[in-house]
C-alpha cells in the first residue's frame, strides 16, 4: 500500500511563493517518477512538473518553466515544488502523483489559492 500526503498550500498574494511538498510512504521501487499536477476548478488536471526517481529527468509544464522548481529527497521519499510568481489563474488544487511502472498513486491535494 502507498500513501502520498501533500503538504504547504494555502493562499498567497499574486507574485508571492509558496513550497509544496508530497511524502510518500509504503512499497516505493525504483525507478519511479514523483511529479505535481493541479485542477482548477471546471478545468482538466493538467501535468505541473515530475521528475525521475534519479533526478536525472525534469519535465516542467511549459507555463511554470523559469518560475517552478520540482525536487526530490529519496532517503525521505518526498518530492517538493518550489513555486515562485505565483499568479492569480494559478489557483487550484494541486496533487502529488507516484508513478512506478503501470501503476499511479495519488494524494488527496492541497489547494493552492492565489489572491489578485
């Protein structure tokens, strides 16, 4: 059984940062992909940032590239966004996804609310 727990959203002024980070606990094997999506509300989820259990492959949305980092820390087993100017559109609530092989594990979110 796995488990993701997402922590760090709230509501934050436009430009502001915020850190978000997702622990994963349970039967984690490598190699796996952690990564970031959101849904906002009346939209799709839509793929923020993920990164290889290696780090050695980053993929960042096209909209967040400059402004979001994504990391990792194995021994922890926990992925964390790093989001710098924030922007109003960007309100929604963000999921923590573990992706090992055919298999994706999902937290249950933490909204993301960004004031204009």
């Amino acid at each position: 059984q796995v488990q993701l727990v997402e922590s760090g959203g709230g509501l934050v002024q436009a430009g502001g940062s915020l850190r978000l980070s997702c622990a994963a606990s349970g039967s984690i094997f490598s190699p796996n992909t952690m990564g970031w999506y959101r849904q906002a509300l009346g939209k799709q989820r839509e793929l923020v940032a993920d990164i290889s259990s290696s780090g050695g492959r980053i993929n960042y949305a096209d909209s967040v590239q400059g402004r979001f980092t994504i990391s990792r820390d194995n021994a922890k087993n926990t992925v964390y966004l790093e989001m710098n100017g924030l922007k109003p559109e960007e309100t929604a609530v963000y999921y923590c996804r573990l992706n090992i092989g055919l298999r994706n594990y999902w937290g249950q979110g933490t909204q993301v609310t960004v004031s204009s």
